[in-house]
C-alpha cells in the first residue's frame, strides 16, 4: 500500500481576517510531489482556514490521482493546529456551527479513502506549508496596495 503525507495549514492575520492555505503533498519518503496555496478572502478565523485547508487537500488528492489510488492509499494529514487535529480525532467537541459544517464535509470525505490520519505536529515541522500561507497572504495585500 502506498503512503502519502499531506501537510495544511491555514491561517487568518486578525483572527477573523483575510485568510489563506498551504498544502504540501509528499510521498512516504516526505519528498514533495506538489504545493499549493490560496487566498480564501476577509473576515474568516485561523480554525476555518485551517479545516479549508484539509478539505482541499483531501480534494486535490482526489482529483490528483484518482478513485483508485485514493481507495487503496494510506494518507496522513499533518498540521500544526492541535484544535483542529484534536476534533477531526473525536477528541474535542465542535461548538462553533461554521466550524461543524467544515467538519462534516471532511467526516463525508473520509469514506472515499481506504486509510486517512490526522496528526498534529509541531509548527517547525510545517514551515513549508506554514511558508505557502504566508507568502499567499503576502501577495494579496501588496495586490490590495495598488489600487
């Protein structure tokens, strides 16, 4: 069975704010096959750039390589948001109702994959991820300058 890590993050600069997400897909060596990022727009949380973020991950596999390889891969998602991590593993609740409706898109996500983890790691072990997020951010406020 092959293994992929996929590394997220997402965040907000205030918190809500604008926002945006870095996904890394790695092999089982944790060599990079692909990065991606995007702008996700104002008034959103660090939490719901962080689940957006996954959603598009577990997405992008999907579309990247197909039903075959997602039914029989094993993938592990890795970030650095022990909230998030925590409630995709059922061990904090969700309260917030934004935040249940992130959540059960990626619940209903999960089925369409044979093996799908989610671990939390230390934020120095997500600098790639962490550096598409803020490189994204970056060029949409010097896009906002001018005009």
């Amino acid at each position: 069975m092959k293994k992929f890590i996929i590394y997220t993050d997402g965040g907000a600069r205030g918190n809500p704010g604008p926002a945006a997400f870095g996904v890394v897909i790695c092999n089982e060596r944790e060599q990079i096959i692909r990065e991606y990022s995007e702008y996700l727009g104002e008034n959103l949380t660090n939490n719901e750039a962080e689940y957006l973020a996954i959603i598009f991950a577990l997405k992008k596999f999907k579309a990247l390589f197909g039903k075959k390889l997602t039914e029989t891969a094993e993938v592990e998602i890795r970030a650095d948001s022990e909230l998030v991590i925590n409630q995709l593993n059922g061990k904090y609740r969700i309260e917030d109702p934004r935040i249940q409706k992130l959540f059960m898109e990626i619940w209903n996500l999960k089925f369409d994959f044979k093996s799908l983890k989610f671990k939390h790691i230390p934020r120095e072990k997500n600098k790639e991820a962490d550096r598409l997020v803020n490189d994204t951010l970056n060029r949409q406020n010097q896009n906002q300058r001018l005009f």
